[in-house]
C-alpha cells in the first residue's frame, strides 16, 4: 500500500472539537490505489462563496517537531538533510490540513526554520559583512549565525514583533548593502506544495514594512533614512515575482503590518511608490496587501486602499474594529475584502453569531463575491490543535479554539455566509458560549472587591529611592559594580527528568525536593565559587516564569502542549485566564527559604510581575485587561509580604513584557502604562525601605518609555542591552536622569558565544561614560535557563573578574 503520513483534519466529532491526528491518507478508499493517485486535487483560486483564508500557521508542529529538530542540528547530532526533512514534513501536513479542511486561500513561505524577517534578509541577500558570505545561496550556516552568532561574531539584533511575545531578526541596513536575490525558499516552498497537489498564495514579507522593520548598521548614522533603499530592494522583489509567476502562482499575499502605525506623509507615499514601481511585475497576479494587530488609520486606509496593483485588503477585525468604520464608509469598488473575523491571537473560540453578523453587513459593502473569511493575522501566535489536551477540563475545552479548530471555525463561517450553515456547529458554539458566560468558576466576589478597593491610591512607598537605597546598603554592605545573574541556570536534561517524573507520581514528594534541593545547592556553590555578589536559586523547580505562577493561582487552566514559538527553537506555553484570579497559598517562599538557608550572601527571591504574567498568558476577553492585571498585582503583592517576613532582604519582580503590551498607536500609550506601571507599584508597596525591590525587563525598545520605567519605583532595574548594540545607553547620553540601581546586560544570553573579560569590561566603561559607578550592576542580559553550564561557567567568569577589574581602577582613581 502507497501511503503517506501526515497530520490531517478529522471529521466532525460529536462534541465538535476537530481533531489533527497522524493517520495514513491514500487518495482513494481503495486501500490498493495506485501511487499516481496520491495528492490532492487542486483547488481553483475564483473567488465564489465559501472563500476562506488563513493568514498564516504555528510552524513548530503539534508536539514542537522542529524545536526538537533545529537543536539537534544545532547540537550536531544531526545533519541538515534530517532538519531539512522534519521542515517539509511540517509544510506538507499544515497545507493538507487546510485543503481538507476546505480552506480557498492556503499561505505558503510562512514556515520558517527560525523567523520570517531573517528569511527575507536571505532573499534580498542582506548579509551583515561580519559573517562572511560571499555570494550564492545562503545556507543553514550564514542563516543561523544571523539569527544566534557563531564562536566569532555575534548575533544579529532580536527584538518583538509588533505587540506580540514572537521575536524577529532586525536587519542591518545602509547605503552600502548590496541587494540579490539570494534565498529562493518563497519559490521552492511553492513549488513544494504544488507537487503535493496543494496550490498555495505564497507569502512576503512587504517590501515598506521590511525597511521599517530594520535598523542602520553599525558605523551608519542613525538618521539614515532606510526607506532610501526601497528602489533597491524592489528588483530583488520583482525576480522572485517573476519566479512565482513561471511557476504557476496566481495569487500573492504581501505582509504589510506596519500600516497599522503611526506612519506619516513620507511613509505612506513608499507604499504608494512601491507597489507602483512593482507594477508591471504584478500584472498577471491577484494581489493580496495583508495588516494586522490594531486598526488601521484613517490616511493609511486611503494610502492601502488607492493602491492600483493591488486586487484584495486584509484587515484585522478583531483588535482593529474601528477599521470596519472605515470600510463601511467607503471600500474600492471591484476589490476582494479579506476579513479578519477569527482571533489570531488568542484561544477563546469564536462567538460565531457575532461574526456572522458582521459578516453579513460587510458583505452589504463590498458584495458576496468579494468577501473572504480570514484569520485576524496569522496563527503562528496560538496554540497548535486542542487534540492534544485529553487532560484539559471539559468545560474549560469547551471554550476554546487552538490554531486547528480556528482553521475549520474560518471554513464554518465561509459556508454559513455561502448558505450552508452547518447547524450542529453553530449551535454547539452557541452553547458553549453561554456556558462560559454563565460559568461559577469564572466569578469570585471577593476578588472583585479587592480590585475596586484599589482604586483612589497610587501604591508608591513611602520613602524616595535614594533614601531607601541608603538603608539598603547598609544592611548589604555590597561592593561597588555589584554582581548578580537575572534568575535562572542551566536546566539540564536531568532536572527536566525529575519535574517529569514528579509530575506523573512517579517519584515522592520527598525525592523531588531532596533533589531541587541538591540542585539549589550546586547552583549556590557555583555562585559563591565565582564570587557573585548577590545569588540567585536557579528556579530549578520552575519550568516556566509564568506558568509556573499560574499554576499556583486560582483563575488559571493549564495545558500539556498548547506551546507558541516565542524565537529560534524557543517556546512558551502560555497559561490560560479564564476567571477571577487570587493566590490560595504562598508560591515560593518554601524554595528561596531553603536557598537563603545555604549561603551568607544575599540570595534574591524571585517572581513574576502582574504585567507580564498578563502579557505572557492567553487572557480572558470578557473583561478588560487592566482589571485581570491588578488581580494578579494582589496577589503578588501577598507574595512580597511572605517573602519578606520569611527574611528574603532582596526580590526581584520580572516585568520582561511590560513594553511588549505598549499598544501599537501612540494614542493609547499613556492609558496602558499607567495601569501597568500602576499594578506593578500594587505588589511592593507594603515593604520596608531595607528590603530591596529589583524588577527585569528583556528585548525591547525601552527609550521611549523610560520616564514610565523610572514611576516604576523600582529599586534596581537589570535590563537588555548587549544585543541592541547598547542602544539603551543612549537615552541616558541624552541627559535622562536616573537615580535608582541599574544594571544594563554586559552580556547576550540567548548566543552560545562566551565573551571575554577584556570585551565585558569594554561595555560596563561605556555605561560608567553616562551613568553614577554608584548606581551601575554588572549582570547578563536575561536569565541562563537555556544554556549550558560549559558556557554560563566561563561567561560569568569573565563577568566578575571584569567587574572587578573596574573596581580596582575605579579605586585607584578615587
């Protein structure tokens, strides 16, 4: 028998939750059909009723296939033909998943083997000159020191996408670079799908939003503008135009998300001029310009929506609901409308009466054979398929859609729109969300009284920063530059073993904390043995930052694989906040206790802050967001309290997603900063000016927010740094003052790359040119949870004796 194994689409099951299951497909139910017969049948790209689309899909497979892949390649223990092999297989089972599903409009070239944006720097052959390529097809080598360095050059910037937790590969651009088409994988994956019997939109990255996206290289002046490059970067666009077009391609989806921002006059007019310079290049092809994460606004719309070459708009209308407005009051005459009604962001399923009400006035507008059905941007920022959550409490799956249920919720509803409502489906829907909103287990009274009470204070301590770092350091006694790490160490493959096993009771109570025990303890030693100011336990016992938190909130349901790629290899998986949220019991006292127990040095308590266990977890959408936050800024804050009576003199809060919640529109800033920053205030209020508050922020653009970081009131503020070429420091240089501790990243973690004491030394003087040696710590960039101890031993090494180093030449000089 010819068969081949992929992941596809089940039917309807009676409780409707659809199912992606690994199974043998053959074309026929002739299980001795011939092995001619064995692809899909093409579908037709005339748009007519049941036009659906899907913006984009989780790449990492339902049980992380290429994390998995691309670190065994990374570790050697594979080569480049098995990660190679594991990548089509991914492709080939996502765009199977969609044509039985039903969906038109199938994207192809939204995989990646680590981010998009580096892979259109590889098809314009944008290559930093420090990596040494020389021409030709990039390979998994060039490609992959871009994205992690290599043992002689760093990475290359990473910073988030838009306002989501993803991270992109920022460009480095200049006059200089020379543009070729140099990466032909938006062809070949085309070519890919089509011999599977899948005829796909292939998808770019849009040529405006790319420039916007990047940065000047290092040694170009920063007010170079890189909107200046479009006209060399369009004839790489046009080659693979050209390509796609040969190959058969009939549609073409450019991603243009930075429509969505604040752009003035200049960057709206490149829109313009971009799209009117590829022309001639488009003829011949449907022309798909796709947005997402916000509305629209009103000048961008006209730009968008004037483009000649352009045959169909894509709009987010699910966070952008003030871009419908716009559509109803004047949409161009003959063109495709690609609504964006199914949440690409979120697990909630979708209430489908709704959308299809919306549906149907925007049909109205731009009439029946012109409205498509979409996601409201692209999966990849969900879960994979709720198949594989067995465990998950019935009631609760009941609410949700993972990417693969949200795939045949946008098919549902290009039926119903067509005539075809399936009721079953609609009436299930229906159900469950009255359930969810008539649910006891949503509601706590009590927790919602305590969030109204917070209302009329500001939560500030009493006593300014520079007072209380006075009595702090009296009771610390620290060296100047002191020396600390962001939290966690090395997990090895051993401690994830333990947790497993703890998990499925396989193990005693008693082993697993004999054995985190033993844990703290070698990580304790390493720490002293390096002579590292103030410690760190190294959160053995935690498998994620925030799910670990959840998991010990009320409020919070969890999953077994609803990951979400957060970079590279790296994913998260997100709690989800179905209710009102409150801590039963204390989370971490116990584990910092025990590790204070082992050292004489000041060992740091370690927790998550409100906004990024926000930020980082899928939130329910039937209240606004601040308000979930200050529920969970309560309950930090009953954490605080019981670590301090429990004599933990230092505690470090993260917030490393408090800037990635910034909306996109300069307009609503000031609304969501101050209930951050306000919620963050909640949990350390109550403290005593000798206890030591330290909060964590990692890859993101600070500048323009720094004044709401300083109301933070945070004593000490650790911050990324190295990686964004220290660009941090320059708000400083332009005269912000800061008074509070601060310790700018001397290091990249997320590169296997050990730097040396000589470089390290280098950065902290270039922080001491612009900052109080008073104020300065010396620490790494993020946490080291995921490298290994042959590289954080050296790196740390090479930190503290660097520190120290500038200590003795600070003294010298006093």
């Amino acid at each position: 028998m010819n068969r081949l194994s992929h992941h596809i689409l089940a039917p309807f099951s009676s409780h409707r939750v659809i199912s992606l299951r690994s199974l043998s497909f053959s074309a026929a139910t002739n299980p001795h059909s011939p092995p001619s017969l064995l692809r899909f049948s093409f579908r037709s790209f005339s748009v007519r009723a049941m036009a659906s689309h899907i913006v984009g899909y989780p790449r990492m497979g339902p049980k992380r296939e290429l994390k998995f892949a691309l670190e065994s390649f990374w570790d050697g223990k594979s080569s480049a033909e098995d990660l190679q092999r594991v990548a089509a297989d991914l492709r080939s089972s996502i765009w199977k998943q969609m044509s039985d599903a039903g969906i038109k409009f199938i994207p192809s070239n939204t995989f990646s083997c680590y981010d998009q944006v580096l892979d259109t720097t590889a098809m314009l052959g944008a290559v930093p000159p420090r990596y040494g390529w020389n021409g030709g097809e990039i390979g998994f080598d060039v490609y992959f020191s871009m994205a992690r360095g290599n043992a002689s050059v760093p990475a290359m910037e990473m910073t988030k996408w838009f306002d989501t937790n993803y991270h992109y590969i920022v460009p480095e651009l200049g006059p200089e670079v020379n543009f070729s088409y140099a990466s032909h994988k938006a062809v070949n994956e085309y070519k890919e799908a089509k011999a599977l019997g899948v005829d796909t939109v292939p998808v770019l990255v849009g040529p405006v939003s790319y420039l916007l996206l990047s940065k000047p290289a290092k040694g170009v002046e920063k007010s170079f503008s890189l909107l200046s490059l479009i006209d060399k970067i369009l004839p790489v666009y046009q080659e693979v135009l050209a390509e796609l077009k040969a190959a058969g391609a009939s549609w073409i989806q450019f991603d243009e998300p930075k429509l969505v921002m604040d752009l003035g006059a200049h960057e709206l007019q490149a829109f313009t001029h971009a799209y009117s310079a590829l022309e001639a290049s488009l003829s011949g092809l449907n022309v798909l310009v796709e947005t997402y994460f916000a509305d629209v606004p009103v000048e961008a719309y006209k730009t968008l929506t004037s483009l000649k070459s352009v045959t169909g708009f894509g709009f987010d209308l699910v966070r952008g609901t003030k871009t419908l407005e716009l559509i109803k009051g004047g949409f161009p005459s003959g063109k495709y409308l690609f609504a964006g009604v199914v949440d690409g962001r979120n697990i909630w399923a979708n209430n489908l009466a709704s959308s299809l009400d919306t549906l149907k006035a925007l049909e109205g507008i731009v009439g029946k054979d012109k409205l498509v059905v979409s996601t409201s941007c692209s999966l990849l920022h969900t879960a994979v398929d709720l198949v594989n959550e067995p465990k998950l409490d019935k009631e609760i799956k009941s609410w949700l859609a993972f990417a693969a249920q949200k795939v045949v919720e946008v098919n549902a509803l290009a039926k119903a729109l067509a005539g075809q409502q399936d009721e079953a489906f609609f009436s299930a829907n229906a159900a469950a969300q009255a359930s969810r909103k008539s649910s006891p287990r949503v509601t706590n009274e009590a927790v919602q009284k305590a969030a109204v009470a917070l209302k009329g204070s500001d939560h500030r301590r009493a006593t300014n920063v520079s007072a209380r770092l006075d009595a702090q350091q009296k009771k610390l006694n620290l060296p100047i530059l002191p020396t600390t790490t962001i939290g966690s160490f090395p997990q090895t493959m051993d401690l994830r073993r333990v947790r497993r096993e703890y998990k499925a009771k396989k193990i005693s109570e008693q082993n697993y904390v004999e054995a985190i025990k033993e844990e703290i303890n070698k990580v304790v030693k390493i720490q002293e043995e390096l002579d590292i100011d103030v410690l760190v336990h190294g959160e053995p016992e935690r498998n994620d930052m925030v799910e670990y938190f959840g998991e010990q909130l009320s409020g919070f349901a969890f999953t077994a694989n609803g990951w979400v790629q957060s970079y590279g290899s790296r994913c998260v998986k997100p709690p989800i906040i179905y209710g009102d949220v409150s801590r039963p019991k204390a989370m971490t006292v116990f584990w910092s206790s025990m590790a204070q127990s082992m050292t004489k040095r000041p060992m740091k308590g370690m927790l998550t802050g409100p906004v990024t266990i926000l930020n980082w977890s899928f939130v329910r959408n039937d209240q606004p967001r601040f308000e979930t936050c200050y529920q969970i800024a309560l309950a930090i804050k009953d954490e605080v309290e019981d670590l301090e009576k429990a004599g933990i003199t230092v505690i470090q809060i993260d917030e490393a997603a408090l800037r990635e919640g910034l909306p996109l529109r300069k307009s609503e800033h000031a609304f969501y900063l101050n209930w951050a920053v306000h919620s963050f205030r909640i949990t350390n209020c109550g403290v005593e000016d000798t206890t030591q508050i330290h909060t964590h922020m990692c890859y993101s653009n600070f500048n323009d927010i720094i004044h709401s970081i300083i109301d933070m009131d945070a004593d000490v503020i650790t911050i990324e740094n190295s990686r964004s070429d220290e660009k941090l420091l320059s708000v400083f240089r332009e005269g912000v003052k800061y008074g509070a501790g601060i310790g700018p990243g001397v290091y990249d973690i997320h590169s296997p790359r050990i730097p040396s004491e000589e470089e390290i030394a280098d950065r902290i003087e270039k922080m001491l040119a612009v900052l109080e040696s008073n104020i300065l710590w010396v620490n790494p960039d993020c946490g080291l949870k995921t490298r290994k101890y042959a590289e954080v031993k050296p790196a740390l090494s090479n930190m503290v004796a660097a520190a120290k180093h500038l200590r003795t030449k600070l003294g010298s000089a006093q």
